[in-house]
DNA sequence: GACCTGCTGCGGGTTG
C-alpha cells in the first residue's frame, strides 16, 4: 500500500513530491487501485481538510493523462463557489500535465466554455443543473463531447442524499449513460463525502439499480479530541431599564470568546445572525478596536460573502462569522479555531458537519452552545418548564460525542415533482420519445423505482389534461403548449423552489409571513410573533392563513426549529430527563459540560420532570390544556396532532409535545384509544385534510391522487404513530394497575 | 423569530 502512489502517471509522482509531501494520507493510498480499476463506485469518506479531492483527482487525472480527445473527468458539485475552489485547486496540477479543466456554471466566463465545445477534452466541472441545460440544449455534443468518459466524481455528496435535488442528480447520470450507451458499461461514480454514519447505505444512494458495485474508503478514527461546553443564559420575563438582556450577555460572552481568533457562530436565522454580527462589531466600534465579526448568509450580496470567505481563508487578521448553513458545507475557508452554536441545532448531521469546520493542524474540535431559556412564571408553557431546548442541545451533544449515528434521509419519499420535471427533461431532449421508453428509463432502471406504473399512467394522462405533453398519433410524446412554455424557461433547470410566503392575517390586521413547508391544518394552534394562535383558513389562492386568538398560557420560547427533529433525539432527551444526568460517561468518570447556568437550568426541568411524574406517564393535565409528550421524531408528533385534528380537537406541537386547550386529558386519550382501534384512518385520510399540499416545484401540475399520495408519504406515518399510541397507552394501563395493587 | 442550493440566449451598450 506504500508503494501505492507508484502505479500513478509520473508527472503525477512529481507533483506530489514538489507539494513536500513527505507520503500520501491514508484515504489517498486506498483510493489508487480501484480508481485506477475503473471498474468500481467509490465512496470515499472523510472529514473537511482531509484531503478527499486529492484522493479522487490524482489517480483519476493519472488514467486520463494520455487521453487526446473527449472529456475524462466529469466533476458535479452542489455549490458554484465549490466549483471555483475547484478550478483553483486544480491548476498547478492540470498546468503540469497539460489538462483542459472548465468550471462550467451559470457565472463561469463564456470563453472558457466557448473553448471546451471547440475541442472537448479534460475535466468539466459543473452544476447539476447545468448539466440538464446541456443535456437538453445540446445532447448531440454531449454525446459525443463524453465518449471517452472515464470518471464522474460527486462532491459533498450527503447533501444530496434524501432530497429532490439528489434524486434530479441520478436521473441526469442515468440518462447520461443512457445517451452515451453506457447502460452495460457503466462509468464508474465517486462519492465525496463527510465522515457521516452509516456509511453501508450510501451506495444505494449513489446508483439506486446497482449495475456497479462500491467499494468505501473511510479515515480510520482520527485521533483529534472534542472540547465542548454548554452555557446557559436566563431571558428576563419583564425588562427593567438598564438590565442586562440575554442576547446581550450571548453577545459579550462572543466577543470575549473570539476576539482576536477565527470562528464560526451558527446563529441558525438570518435575522438572527444579523442582529448578534451588528452587536458585535458595535462593540468594536466602542472598543475602538478594529472590527472582525461579520456576518455570512443567503441573503447577503455575493461579493461580501467572497469578501468574508477570503479574509477567513487567508488566516492573516482575527475573523469571525456569524452564520447560517452557508458556511456548513464545504467553501475552503481553512480551519478555524472553534465553532459557536448559538441555539439548538437541529440536526446530529448538520452539527458533525459544523464541527468539522474547527480544529486546526490537528489540534481539538471546539464547539461551545450558547443556549437561552425563559425566566419562568406561573403561566409558562411546559415545554420552557421542562427547559426543552437546553435539554435537546445537551442530547445532541451526548449523540455526537457517544456514536457514529445520524440522520438517515426518509426514503419513504416518492419525488413525484421531480419525475415530472424529468419527463418533460427527456421530452426535451429527445423531441420525441415513447411513454414505455420513459417508463423504462425513469422508474425501472432509473432513480424513481418506488413509481408504479399505474402512478406513472395516471401522471402522463394528467399532464396530457393540463397541456404539458401531447400524444402524437405515431405513439410518442411531445410537448404540449404549457410543456413548451415551462422548459423553454431558464428557470425549468432547476427542480427546488424557493418556498412560497404565505400571510398571516388576524381581522384585517397581517402579522407577518410565514412559508409554508410544514404542517397547516385548520383547527391546528400555532405560535407566530410571540403569541398563540389558532387557524381558521388557508386560502391556497390568495396564500393568507387567517388566524384568531387563542387563550391559554403563555406561548413557549422555545418552539422547536422548523426542521424535524429525529426519533433518536427525543429519545435521548426522555433519557437524559429519566436520569436527571445529562453527563458523558467516559470509563469510570462522568464528563461535566455545562456551565452553572447551565446546571442550573437543566436541575429545574428536572426537578419539574419528576415533580409532574413524567417518567412514568405520557399524559398530562396541565391547567385546562391536555398534554401528551409522545417523545418521538415530528414526523409521529405531526401525525398524531393531525389525527387529533381529524377527530375534532385543537390540537397544536410545540418541540414535539402535544397541548390540546380546553380539553380534558381523558378526552384526549379517548380519542386516541379510537385511533389505535379504527385501521381505517390512513396517512392519505389525513393529507386530504390539508389545504396547502404543493410544496414541491412541480406540484401544482401533479393529478390530485398522486400529490395527496406524495404528501402523505412525505408528512406522515400512520403505521409508527398507532404502534406508538399503543405502547403509551399500555404503559398507563400498567401504571393504572401498580396503583391500585 | 425557519436553513440552503441553481438557471439561457440574446439584444444593446461600452471600451480597446
């Protein structure tokens, strides 16, 4: 395996020997031989700076040296700014070999794209959605442009896995295949990837039919050490002059925190994040002192965000970021010395990934949470007397900290949006071609095998209705007027959508705006600008929701993030709670690291854990509210709230527990007993009550069957909802009978 | 107090 390097080109050989390295990396060396093979997938998994790219490019760059013609490399990317770190990284090395590399994205410079359809050859380097433009604008090239296609390589591939836009990248390489007559012969993919959990499932994500094996390569555990720390702060219930506020007190902790270093400061909201980097530079400013915090979102103007990126990648003046997960994946900005959570982050995935970013030259990962929960009154809600975001942030760390697991992608999905989309992609394309044709393509052997055939019948039969396509009387598909209209747009490439921003609207009064990719149910309770509401209507074609009042206590702080939140989490705040312990159990010693606050604040939910008897029973009566406190995943608390709904309550979730007001608890557990004996109640049941179901891009043209079908996969899980019912009910059967014995 | 990603071809103007 030391030798491995030997079997690349000798120019190759060379450039790593003027880089200084002294040997290749772990990864790098295990990587030679089955990209050399062409005959393998590879999954090649390790964390940011581990030198992934080199692993892939060397060997794959060594087999196409002495390629005259045609491009050999096609590199996919979720990220233009990825694509240029590309471009850069990669030039000593293709100037060595005198390789043609093209970054290839709606901003690269027309001249270089012009020289590549003159004389294809080398590495493109390109968007997915600019492979679908030359896919349908100029297959004929493509074909003949990516005939002696040797390698595809997909960076940052997790952030594909599980979404639409992943599902749009396997069908752009099926079909790439399919083009190139390559269905038998595939070309070989190469996954770059995040050291992320279970890696085992990852191949069936990167070819969903399995014509190729996969062989993975991983970073044997790295030996860099995790320091972490979880603070606490106290937001004052009434605000007295002069005082002190949380955010405040977040905002000098920061500034002492990272004056003076590089750093990164999740801050999760865009507001949010612009509100914490002008405290901060602020007090620079009164400091007089140079500022260097600055914030980094999608909102932001391009040219500040490359401003920010390049200060933070040339590592020469103090640098902090606060941001959003626009600095999560990964931009080269170089190791920075810790990384700052700032509220409960929602995902394990997303916080490995974050952490990533910290550690330099080998040194500890740093990851503080800054963590604010309510001072508590009598009419506090029970999610903040049960300190609930602490208690997630503190769950999350034992999740990162004590496994290898994270979240898996739903693959329950269906993705009828984006098979839509590529229909009319392949209509495109071929100007013509067969509904069995695409059937074959598509479903079969293409990335939407969970479509059954009568789905996709009903599918085209609809979109014929509606104009996209039209059957000519030879059998093939056209497209229709409408069909025209959408792909001959720019904006047809892409398959996500910006989501829509629906109104909220009290009387004649508007409140604010609120995007509609969660559940909106009429009846359902909502908190929205601090206080609680319930929904009266959703009118999908003025997109108001109409709200009234609610009474009831005071609405939580903290109301989950907006992003689901997994079973595994719950279950490990339910288990931290149990024990009233949330410490790290590191051989004989249990691992504090919570600051006294945190201590603090994390007793009281405790200590209202127990006092309530929550170890032993789901339910609740709180007041005139009925609660239960299912502890499972959004996807369950969604179900059972909406199937509370469906019988008649006002039922609302809030960090995954479930208040009813003005209702009796046993009325509420009435209901569910009906739940759990009726089978009748199905997911599609409970899709039709939604108003609003065109979530996705293409939505609005699905036929109502299949929309309600995808929605309801998609929101949903009746099957783990009943089971779990059962088991809540059979515990209190139990409880019930220890009482009396 | 909810996150992020991407996108063509062409016409008209200016500059070297």
């Amino acid at each position: 395996m030391i030798d491995a390097h030997e079997r690349l080109d000798f120019r190759i050989q060379q450039w790593i020997f003027k880089q200084g390295w002294d040997r290749l990396r772990e990864i790098q060396c295990l990587a030679i031989d089955p990209i050399l093979s062409g005959k393998t997938d590879v999954l090649i998994s390790a964390s940011t700076a581990a030198g992934k790219t080199e692993a892939f490019f060397l060997p794959a760059i060594s087999s196409i040296a002495d390629q005259v013609s045609g491009v050999g490399i096609l590199y996919i990317s979720p990220l233009k700014a990825l694509i240029n770190d590309q471009d850069r990284r990669l030039e000593s090395l293709s100037d060595l070999l005198d390789i043609q590399v093209t970054p290839w994205h709606g901003d690269s410079p027309q001249g270089r794209k012009n020289k590549l359809k003159r004389n294809p050859s080398g590495i493109i380097l390109i968007t997915p959605e600019s492979l679908e433009s030359l896919l349908i604008r100029d297959s004929g090239w493509v074909k003949s442009a990516f005939q002696n296609l040797k390698h595809i390589v997909i960076d940052e591939f997790h952030a594909f896995i599980g979404t639409e836009r992943g599902h749009h990248l396997l069908s752009l390489l099926h079909r790439l295949e399919h083009l190139l007559g390559r269905v038998n012969a595939p070309i070989p993919r190469t996954a770059l990837s995040a050291t992320l959990g279970d890696l085992e499932s990852v191949p069936a994500s990167l070819r969903p039919n399995k014509s190729l094996s996969c062989k993975i390569i991983k970073q044997t555990q790295s030996s860099s050490t995790l320091k972490m720390q979880v603070k606490g702060y106290i937001e004052s219930a009434v605000v007295i002059d002069e005082a002190v506020t949380a955010e405040q007190s977040v905002c000098n902790d920061l500034y002492g925190l990272c004056r003076g270093g590089n750093h990164l400061v999740f801050a999760n909201s865009r507001s949010r994040t612009e509100s914490i980097a002008t405290t901060l530079a602020e007090m620079c400013e009164s400091n007089t002192v140079p500022n260097e915090f600055f914030p980094h979102h999608g909102s932001l103007a391009k040219e500040m965000r490359e401003t920010l990126e390049a200060r933070l990648q040339q590592d020469q003046m103090p640098t902090t970021a606060v941001c959003t997960m626009t600095l999560e994946l990964g931009i080269d900005i170089g190791k920075v010395n810790s990384v700052v959570q700032v509220t409960a982050p929602h995902s394990i995935a997303s916080l490995r990934q974050r952490m990533g970013r910290s550690g330099r030259r080998g040194g500890a990962s740093i990851l503080r949470m800054l963590i604010t929960e309510a001072d508590l009154t009598e009419k506090s809600s029970i999610v903040d007397k049960l300190r609930l975001e602490l208690v997630q942030s503190l769950a999350m760390i034992r999740l990162l900290v004590a496994s290898k697991w994270y979240e898996p992608a739903d693959t329950s999905l269906y993705h009828f949006s984006t098979l839509l989309h590529q229909v009319l992609a392949l209509i495109a394309q071929w100007g013509g071609i067969r509904a069995d044709q695409i059937y074959v393509l598509l479903c079969k052997d293409g990335p939407f095998q969970q479509v059954t055939v009568t789905h996709f019948k009903d599918l085209l039969s609809h979109m014929g209705k509606v104009d996209l396509i039209t059957q000519l009387g030879s059998g093939e598909l056209v497209l229709g007027f409408m069909g025209e209209k959408i792909t001959n747009h720019y904006t047809f490439y892409a398959v996500f959508k910006t989501p829509e921003e629906f109104r909220i609207v009290t009387g004649s009064k508007t409140l604010g705006t609120l995007p509609v990719d969660s559940l909106i149910l009429e009846g359902q309770h909502i908190v929205f600008a601090g206080k609680r509401w319930v929904v009266e209507l959703v009118d999908t074609d003025k997109k108001v929701i109409s709200v009234q009042h609610a009474k009831g206590g005071k609405p939580p702080k903290f109301g989950g993030s907006g992003m689901a939140v997994h079973d595994v989490v719950r279950q490990e705040m339910l288990k931290i709670l149990k024990e009233g312990d949330y410490r790290v159990q590191v051989g004989e010693q249990r691992i504090e690291f919570g600051d006294a606050v945190a201590q603090a604040l994390f007793k009281e939910g405790a200590d209202f854990f127990k006092t309530a008897k929550l170890e032993s029973t789901h339910f609740l009566q709180y007041g005139n509210t009925a609660v239960v406190l299912p502890w499972a995943g959004d996807k369950v608390v969604n179900t059972l709230v909406a199937v509370l709904i469906h019988k008649g309550f006002g039922a609302g979730a809030f960090a995954g527990i479930i208040e009813v007001e003005n209702t009796l608890i046993d009325d509420v557990i009435g209901a569910l007993k009906s739940f759990r004996d009726d089978q009748t109640i199905s997911a599609i049941d409970l899709a039709d009550a939604i108003a609003e179901k065109a979530i996705d891009k293409f939505d609005e043209y699905l036929p109502q069957e299949i929309l309600v079908k995808g929605y309801a996969a998609r929101a949903f899980d009746v099957e783990k909802a009943r089971a779990l019912v059962k088991e809540l009910l059979m515990a209190r059967f139990k409880q019930a009978k220890e009482v009396k014995l």
